[in-house]
C-alpha cells in the first residue's frame, strides 16, 4: 500500500557565493560576476553592475575593498529570499496575481486574506495537514460568529490547494496535501432554531412595509412565511396556477433556488395547502400586481420573470475591497437592526410558523407536518421537540377516549 503522507523537500541553502570584478570596456561602472553555490550541488551565474563609476575607484580597490563586503552582503540578501520565498505569503501573493482578472476575484481575495492572518508567515514545508483541517472546523462568519457551511469551507480549502500547487511547482514539497483533506457535513444543531415572539413577528411584519429602504417585496414574503411555514424555494416557485384564491388552497409543485427552477421531489412535498386567513392579504395582493405584470410567477421582477433565489428578496451581501471584509448590507439585517432584534436567519420565519402552531394548537402534528413538507412526524418531533415537551399536562383531564364502555374500575360489580 502506497503511502499517501505529504514529504516536504529540504529547503535549499545557500553555501558559497564566488565572485570577480570585471571591466567592461563599453561600460562607465563596475561590474561583479558572481556564481552561488547550494547545499544541494547546484551553481547559479549571474553578472551586475557595482554602480561603481571606473574613474573614482581603481580596480585594486574594487577587489580588495569593495568585493568582500558586498559578498557579505549578497550572502545576507540571497538569506532573507531563501526565507521569504519560503513563506505560505509568498506562494498567496503569486496565487492572487493569476486571478485578478477573474470575476470572482474580490471574493479569493477576501478568503485568501483570512487564511494569511494564520498561515502568511509560515514557511508553507512546515505546514500540516491537521493544522489545515483544524481551522476549516473552527472557520466561522466574522458578523455573526455562525460556524461557516461546507460549501463555504471547500473554498477556502481551494484557497489552500491553489497556493500549494505553486510550492509543488517550486519544488518546496513533492505532492498537494489539501488532496487528502476531507470537509464533512456538519449536523445540523437543532438547538439554533430560535423562533420569533408574536411581538417581534408583528413588529417585522409591520417595520417591513418602508419598501424604499427593505425592498419592494420583503414586506408580502414575510406575511407568506409566517403565516404559512413554506420555506423560501418553495414560495418564490409559486405560480398563479398554483393558487386558488376562491376555495382557498395552493399547491406546491416546485422550488427555486440559485436560479434553477425545480419540481418537488417527493409526494410529500408535493402537496396542497389551505391558505390560511393571516397569508390571505398577502397572496391576494401579489396576485394583483402579477396579473398586472402579466407574469405567472406570485413573486417576480418587474420584468415579470421569476425570482432567481431569496437573496433578491433578502438582499445581497457587498464586499468592500479596501476593507478586505464583508459588510452585511442585506435588507433583512437592516430590519432586524432597526426593530432591535437580535440577528437571525431568514429560515426562522418557518420555524416561528411551527411552534406558534404547536403552542397554541391550532393544528395537528400531522397538519404541521402536511405545511412542512415532513415525510413523517418524526421529524416534527426531531425539530421541535423543545417546544413540545411538557405540553401532555397541560391536556384536558375530563377525556374518556371509550366513553363509559369500558366501566368504572373503582365501582363494584353488580351482585358482587
């Protein structure tokens, strides 16, 4: 079995440098020849000029006053290179040149610039492979402090393997170590759903309406989401086909997400909704303006097209170069500053929706499940089971699930 370990090569060290002053006869200045000699038996020649003008110094002088001092100092020079060129911010800056013209290039920078607060001064032979796996677990948002995704980590760990392959270039190491990495997909901690109050619901739902500083549809999505636990895809790939405003019902048939419309997956999420009274407002007006547009989609531009994906609604984030940072500039982050609310994801407005329903039992766990989308009530108990937990006791006592048919266990028998 072939051993997969990353081999760092020796570094190369200078050991000797010769050199001689030479008169170039067409020349005004002095000039050194010089050959380096490396540990590894490699020579390199090369010839620069002295800036020495010819009829200040003589050429005694020249080699035995001048030479020896400036081979001290080339010595020095060619040292601080060797351990420069050594370093992970060498290899980093070389990567970043190669892109610059690229369109996600502020993007590589931002990342690049994170990973060389840690690893810049590092000779990039003596860096490992746990050390890199460590610091793509512990990678989190600067913002928010939320541990970053795993499509997030890969690329940083591309950010990695793009500046490693240059070292294998360089001959500093024999294969890319960032090969043998593995990111896996973190399980999902059930402990961060952090619903909304009824308070903070109606405060956002109420705050969102300034549509020239939250967006012009931010205000209808959350009176949806709320109201109806759908989450983002599958409200942006509503159609007015989908939506039966006289029996007051819906289908969900499909999803949009980063730009690809796509039918649902699964029975399951296939599914028919009632519209509930709190959504209604809120779909009877997208409807208007669609059917104004002429658009078929409940959500779209003002083209009539379809919503790409919910960052349209939510809004982008800008990254300010001069910073190397990302500034939080969505429309949602600003309504929540400005309602005072703590920061949390856009996806808590469908974990709101279920635990209002399941604290003030408005609907069954197989009705919650059915909104959803849940395959089972499993999953609703795997969610929310925070929320649910206690709730037995407080159950009407007066219940016989069998009436009087099964008698009364403390009463006698007749004839007894």
């Amino acid at each position: 079995m072939l051993n997969h370990r990353r081999q760092s090569s020796k570094e190369v060290k200078v050991q000797e440098i010769k050199a001689m002053i030479l008169d170039r006869a067409a020349k005004k200045m002095w000039y050194v020849r010089y050959t380096v000699f490396f540990d590894n038996g490699n020579r390199s020649t090369a010839e620069e000029s002295t800036k020495v003008p010819k009829r200040e110094k003589s050429l005694t002088w020249m080699q035995t006053k001048y030479l020896p001092v400036w081979i001290a100092r080339k010595k020095e020079k060619l040292k601080i290179q060797e351990k420069a060129n050594h370093q992970f911010a060498y290899f980093a800056d070389i990567f970043l040149a190669a892109r610059e013209n690229f369109h996600d290039y502020q993007n590589t920078q931002y990342r690049t610039s994170r990973v060389l607060e840690d690893f810049g001064k590092k000779s990039i032979t003596s860096i490992t492979k746990l050390e890199i796996k460590l610091w793509l677990q512990a990678l989190k948002h600067k913002a928010t402090g939320i541990p970053l995704s795993k499509n997030s980590k890969l690329k940083y760990l591309g950010i990695f393997r793009g500046i490693f392959e240059l070292a294998i270039d360089a001959q500093l190491i024999s294969h890319n170590l960032c090969d043998e990495i593995r990111i896996q997909q973190e399980r999902r901690n059930l402990n961060k759903i952090e619903p909304f109050s009824v308070e903070e619901t109606c405060l956002l739902i109420q705050r969102s309406q300034c549509r020239e500083k939250y967006g012009q549809l931010l205000h209808e999505y959350l009176g949806i989401a709320f109201n109806m636990g759908m989450s983002p895809a599958e409200i942006l790939g509503l159609q007015l086909s989908d939506i039966d405003l006289k029996n007051r019902i819906l289908r969900i048939q499909r999803n949009i997400t980063k730009g690809k419309i796509k039918e649902t997956k699964t029975t399951y999420r296939d599914r028919i909704l009632p519209i509930l009274d709190g959504a209604l407002p809120y779909i009877e007006t997208l409807d208007f303006q669609a059917k104004k547009k002429r658009s078929i989609w409940l959500f779209s531009g003002d083209d009539g097209n379809y919503l790409p994906d919910i960052e349209i609604i939510r809004g982008e984030k800008e990254i300010i170069k001069e910073n190397l940072r990302i500034k939080k500039t969505t429309k949602w982050y600003r309504l929540l500053l400005d309602c005072g609310i703590p920061y949390r994801d856009l996806k808590n407005t469908r974990h709101t929706f279920a635990v209002r329903a399941l604290e003030t039992k408005s609907l069954t766990f197989q009705e919650l499940a059915n909104f959803l989308g849940h395959g089972s009530l499993q999953m609703i108990l795997n969610h929310y089971a925070k929320w649910i937990g206690g709730k037995a006791m407080s159950a009407n006592k007066n219940i016989r699930l069998f009436g009087d048919h099964l008698g009364d266990p403390n009463q006698k028998k007749k004839g007894g």
